[in-house]
C-alpha cells in the first residue's frame, strides 16, 4: 500500500468519496462509462451488487440535500397535497424515499444523523410477502416494486423493519418519464435505477451530498470506491440482527 | 384516414360533452405537429400496431423492470415521445387528453387506458 499509514478514518473516506466524483474523468473509467452510457439492450445479471455507504460522521442535522434531490429525480415534489387533508396528515402519509432520522443515545448523549432509505437487502422481507410478486430483487441487488403488479396491499409496508416503503394515497397528476407512479401503489428507493440503465454512475443523493456522506457503487468490485471503504473501516447493518445482508451500511451508529 | 376522420368528427362532436372534464386544460393538438405525422408507419405495420400494440408494451414493460432492458423501439416513453401533438401555441398537449393520439381510440373503442394513470403523457426530459 502506498498509503500513509497514519491516515484517520475521516481522511481515508473524503479522499474515497474524492475518488467516487473523479471516476468520470479518471480515463480507464471515462471509457466504460461512454461504453455504458448508451441505454441498456442486455438483461442485468449478477455479476454486480449495487450498494451504498453512509458515514453519518459526514451526515449534517439538519441538512436535506439528498432528500431534496431524491424528490427531485424521482417527482416526488411534483405532488402536491391532496384537498381537504390536513398538514398533518400530508406530512405522514405523502412519499418519502429517502427519511431524515436521528439517533439518541440516552447514555451519553450522542446524537447522529443519517438517511434512512430502503437498505437493498439480499433477503427482503417485502418481496417474501409480496402476494402478486411485485416486490421484488433484481439480478443486480435493486430492490424494487413492479408497479404493473403491486394491488396496493401494503404488506411489504408492514414486514419492512426500516419503514422505507411509501404508499401513494392519491392520483399522481404530474409524473416524470423516469419514473412512473401513480395511485394505489407502493414505492421505495430504487437506486435511482434510470440511472443504472441509462449508464448512470452515480445516485441523486450522492451527487447532492456536498458532506460525501453517501458512497455508492458495486459491492462485488473489490476495487469500487465502496467496496474499499468498507474493507477499510467498520461498517454495520441496521438492525443486523435480521440477517438480511443490507446493500446500504453505516459507519459510526 | 377515412377511418381517422371519422374519429375526428365523433370527437368534435363529443368535445362539448368532455370539456371541463380532462385533468389538463389545454389547447388541442394540431394535426401534423407529432414526429409520428411525418412517418410512414410506427415501428410495425400499422394494421399490427392498431390491432397488438398493447402486446408489443405489455412484453416490453416486464422486459424493462425486471431485466433494466431499456433499448428498445417498443417503450411507452417512446410512444409518448413520437405522438405527442402541439397546441397552436406549441405547447404538448397530453397524449390521454380527449382527441388526441391515445385517447381518441380508446374513448371510441370503449377500451379503458390505464397507462397514465402512471406514466407520464408528455415528454418530460428525464
């Protein structure tokens, strides 16, 4: 390793994330990414896992730039309270992919921030109660609700343990091409998966992040900036106890 | 186009009837502004695509969300993207708005279209 041995955590991960945003102009990896930028005309396979990592060391209270962006990319600002609900109601019931939670320890005191969205995992309890299969994992680790299928049951609401899902209440009258949603379906965090078909290298979230509190990439390529980090520096899963093998980790809860 | 005129005078008939109604006041779609106006035919016969096109989309979809396979001639967004009019303004006009590309037929056939209850019926960039 040619390294500095002295380096802390802190350092080693900004210089990650550096290299997370540079990729696009590093040459080896300009080259595939022009190879893939065209829309994908082969199925997804295996051979990648994608995945995140969130260092809530970087995550400010406060700050909501990537739920900002999520909302963006994917419409979700484009709803707008339905007549006659409440502020209150709105606020818990309209879509969120991406939720700002923070944590207490009663202890000591310590209080940290993190984005709480769908964790990708490898066993998803919301695809094993799915009744029509809508909820479902693809090939490359996304999991996802195949909104042609899903009947509005909500049970991959209720057996998700992170609350990522989202349940839309109302006619959508403003959607994007990207991403089509609509009434009576449920919704999560996709990984911004037009992006990932459409030779995307990056999430929304991700590149709004101006902390780098968010990593994205393959889990399975040894040399992808996630994959380093977490090789590199102790990561957990929320609620790891589950043994769900989640694509998104934490450092530092 | 007989066929097509014939649909055309239905729906003026009918406009009366629908207006107030749609969830998109615009203007109406003028005749030729779409890419697909300029064409011969879409991307099969037309006869095939009036009597299967919901067969070529259904495939595609599960194809799309299941596999990521996104290049492909037989993608909603590219219907939406080649049959969308303008107003005489040069705004798109939604392709479910009464008369025009979609909802003409399916308003005279009688034929639910539950597409945009979801999707998008105008091109929106992303």
């Amino acid at each position: 390793m040619s390294q500095p041995t002295n380096q802390n955590r802190r350092a080693f991960l900004a210089e990650v994330t550096g290299v997370a945003a540079a990729t696009v102009v590093a040459p080896g990896v300009f080259l595939q990414g022009v190879a893939n930028a065209a829309p994908r005309d082969s199925a997804v396979t295996d051979d990648v896992r994608y995945g995140m990592l969130i260092d809530t060391t970087k995550c400010a209270d406060g700050c909501s730039d990537c739920v900002s962006a999520c909302d963006k990319e994917n419409g979700l600002d484009l709803m707008e309270k339905p007549e006659g609900a409440s502020d209150e109601l709105w606020d818990m019931q309209r879509p969120r992919w991406i939720r700002q939670v923070k944590l207490r320890n009663n202890l000591t005191g310590r209080v940290t921030s993190l984005p709480m969205m769908c964790q990708h995992c490898e066993k998803p309890p919301c695809v094993d109660v799915c009744p029509t299969g809508a909820s479902f994992r693809r090939a490359d680790g996304i999991v996802m609700v195949d909104r042609h299928t899903c009947i509005g049951c909500r049970y991959c609401m209720m057996a998700c343990p992170y609350n990522a899902r989202s349940f839309i209440h109302e006619n959508v009258q403003m959607k994007t091409t990207a991403t089509p949603r609509g009434k009576g379906c449920v919704e999560s965090c996709n990984l911004c998966v037009q992006r990932r078909d459409n030779g995307g290298t990056t999430t929304a979230c991700q590149d709004a992040c101006k902390h780098g509190a968010i990593v994205f990439g393959d889990l399975k390529d040894p040399n992808s900036a996630v994959s380093q980090a977490m090789a590199k520096y102790p990561t957990v899963q929320i609620r790891g106890d589950l043994n769900l093998n989640t694509g998104v980790r934490y450092t530092d809860v | 186009m007989k066929c097509k005129s014939g649909f055309s005078l239905l729906l003026v008939l009918c406009l009366g009837l629908f207006a107030g109604q749609g969830t998109v006041q615009a203007g109406e779609g003028v005749e030729g502004t779409a890419r697909a106006d300029k064409l011969d035919a879409c991307v099969a016969p037309t006869a095939t695509m009036r009597r299967s096109h919901f067969e070529l989309i259904k495939h595609q979809r599960d194809v799309t969300v299941h596999q990521g396979i996104r290049k492909t001639d037989n993608s909603l967004a590219g219907c939406v993207d080649c049959h969308v009019r303008k107003d005489a303004q040069g705004k798109q006009v939604p392709v479910n708005a009464p008369g025009e590309f979609c909802a003409g037929c399916h308003e005279y056939a009688g034929a639910s279209l539950d597409c945009f209850t979801c999707h998008a019926t105008k091109p929106t960039g992303n």
